[in-house]
DNA sequence: GACTGTTATTTAACATGTTAACTTAAATTT
DNA sequence: AAATTTAAGTTAACATGTTAAATAACAGTC
C-alpha cells in the first residue's frame, strides 16, 4: 500500500477536493484533480518533511541556550567536534559537522575572530587549514556542555532511549544507503 | 547505556585521545581530555547530526531533477502544496511547507516572477495574501510529479516500506513531542 | 623540471534560515 | 467609536545552504 501516491486517498483526507473541484474566478482548473498521474507525493507523510520536522523540533530545545551563549548551532557544532578531536583540519570538520566547505570558510572566519578558535599551518601540506580550538573556546564549551547535556537527557527521557536508538539505526542506515549509490 | 557522554568511550572509539592527549606545540592543553563531566555528547550517536545526514542523504536524490528543472527544494514544495490543496493563504502555506514567514516572503516574490503562481486579495480579511497556482506552474507540476514519484519509489524499495513507515511515525511522535511543551 | 591533473580551500552569487522590528488590518476592550 | 491588543505579512540584518568558478599547492607524467 501507498497511499502517498494516490489521488483519492488526498482527496478524501484533505477534504479540499471535495467541494466541486478548485476553479478561480474565471473558472480555469487551479489544481490537479482528476489527474491522478500526475499528482505528487503527498505532503504529509513525505520523508524529506518529516526529517525536517523532527529536526526542527529537536532544535527547539537547543537554540535558546545556544543563543544564549551568543552561538549558532554550526559554531557550537564545530568547537564541539574540535574538543572532541583536537586539531584537525577544515575538509575533516566539514565531513564530522555536515557543513559543507564554503559555509565552513565563513564559519571559521567568524570564530577565530571571535578568538574561540585558531588556524595553523600544515607542515606538510600547505593546502591545508589546521583547526584548534582556543582556551576560550574551550571555556565556552565547559558552560554549555553542561546544559546542552541536561537537554539531551531530558529530550531522551521524554521520547524514549529504546525508540531514540532505533531512530538513530534508521536514520544511519537511510543515510548511508544514499551516500552509496 | 548512554554512550553518547562518556568519555571513556570516546575516547576508545575515536582513538584521537590515546596518543599523548592533544597539547599542542606550547603544551597548552587543547582538547577535554580528563574532563569528562563537561565532555558533549558524541557527535556520532547525535540526534541532530544524524536527522540532517539522513535529510540531505535524502534530498541528494532528487535535488539534480529539481535543478534541472529551475526549482529549489522550497519553491518546488510551494508549488505542489498549492496543487494539492488549491488556493491557501500565505500562513497557511508556512505551516504546511515548514518555511518561515520571511523565507516564504521571498519564496513568493519569485515564483510570482517567475509566473508559477499568482497573489490574491482575501476579500474578508485585508491582511491575508491568498496563493493560487498558474497554468505555467501547473504545467511544470506535471513534469516533475512522475519524475518525483520514480525517485521516491526507488528509495522506497531500496529501503524498505515497512522500515520507512516506521521511521516516519518516530519522526511524527517525535516532532509532536517538542510541539507541545 | 615543465606539463598535466588532482586536491584543499576560498570566493562569488544567489537562495533560504533565523530573529527582531516594523507595518497594516482585524479583533477586543472600554 | 476611539484606544488597545492581536494577527498576518513584510523588511532588515546576519548566518548558513548550494552550486560553480577560481586559486593555490600537491602529485604524477613526460
């Protein structure tokens, strides 16, 4: 069954087809009824929605502290990753945050003016920028570490460890199966 | 088990952390090691981080089609809601298409430019702007919504139906979740 | 060692995301 | 009905997303 794909399941649902079938003023058709072939997936059980929804959602719960400390969600995503990991460079931030590079560039501008990171030079590589973080950075990650963990768990204790873990199997799994092919 | 903020695991599974411990040149330390209370979550098991692979992981599918056709992700979502549902107002469409009032502003301007839809006067309530979809758009909406179709089929049958049924009810509960509190 | 191709990063240009402030029209209050 | 409040859109300002082109450094070939 895949009612994504099917007019009249649309039609029935949404109640909008209903009531003689979408014509403007002048009577021209204003929508697609009737033409079941060509109708699109519809919305509201579509995958690219729905991963935008979620993420939204979880978001909400991040971006007032994170705005709080004056950080956007790449920003902090990035001095995270280079606590995490130490010094690393900018093509490797950029596959471990999902920025990709031209977003990068701008993000390390801003934070190294920022004085939470700093750029050094690859002795081996010139085509490269090292990333480090900074020993204020470092204090900015000590206060909200903190929090954001506080948030997490109270997000995980709401929905569920169980069914987080199966959504994250499910997302990695969809997510890698695209980034073969 | 909550791996995703220990710091011990981390540190095993990264294998960042066993060589020294990341000083750099100064012997400045650079990195949390030995800090595991402020220590964030693993960016690996995030929730964040996996909803955004899993969406662009996604969109890379069909993204191309949409760019050979001169649509964005957002302007193609205006379109179809508007050819799904007739004729709606601008509010409404932020709602359905999860675009926020100024994006959607933009989003407006130009596919009005571009002819694909036309602004409307609500006669009952002056601050509406009320959205319909033209002819040209209508047209356009016909070629890509078989192309659309295929695409989503196939990413249905390489990941499974059953699997992504699931995966839209977790992300629906999990969206609910955050609407609410 | 000059040529060619490749890789890492940046720049450019345009589209969208995000928050706050503003404008106008409706709805409420008094 | 005038004043206040609320709601719908828009504008502004800055950050990021997205694609293509440019730059610079490395790698391999002849």
């Amino acid at each position: 069954m895949t009612p994504e794909f099917n007019c009249a399941v649309i039609a029935k649902t949404s109640g909008v087809f209903n009531r003689q079938g979408m014509t403007d003023a002048a009577g021209k058709q204003t929508s697609l009824e009737g033409q079941d072939a060509f109708l699109p997936p519809n919305t509201r059980r579509s995958l690219p929605i729905a991963l935008l929804r979620a993420r939204e959602a979880v978001m909400e719960n991040f971006r007032p502290m994170l705005a709080a400390h004056d950080l956007t969600e790449q920003q902090w995503r990035v001095i995270r990753i280079l606590a995490e990991q130490g010094v690393i460079d900018a093509s490797e931030m950029a596959d471990k945050a999902f920025i990709l590079p031209p977003s990068l560039t701008r993000i390390i501008r801003t934070l190294e003016e920022r004085g939470l990171i700093s750029k050094l030079r690859d002795e081996n590589d010139g085509r490269r920028v090292l990333l480090e973080i900074t020993s204020s950075g470092l204090s900015i990650i000590e206060q909200v570490a903190p929090e954001s963990k506080a948030i997490y768990e109270r997000l995980q204790s709401r929905f569920g460890r169980e069914k987080i873990d199966v959504l994250l199997d499910l997302l990695d799994e969809l997510a890698d199966l695209s980034q073969q092919s």
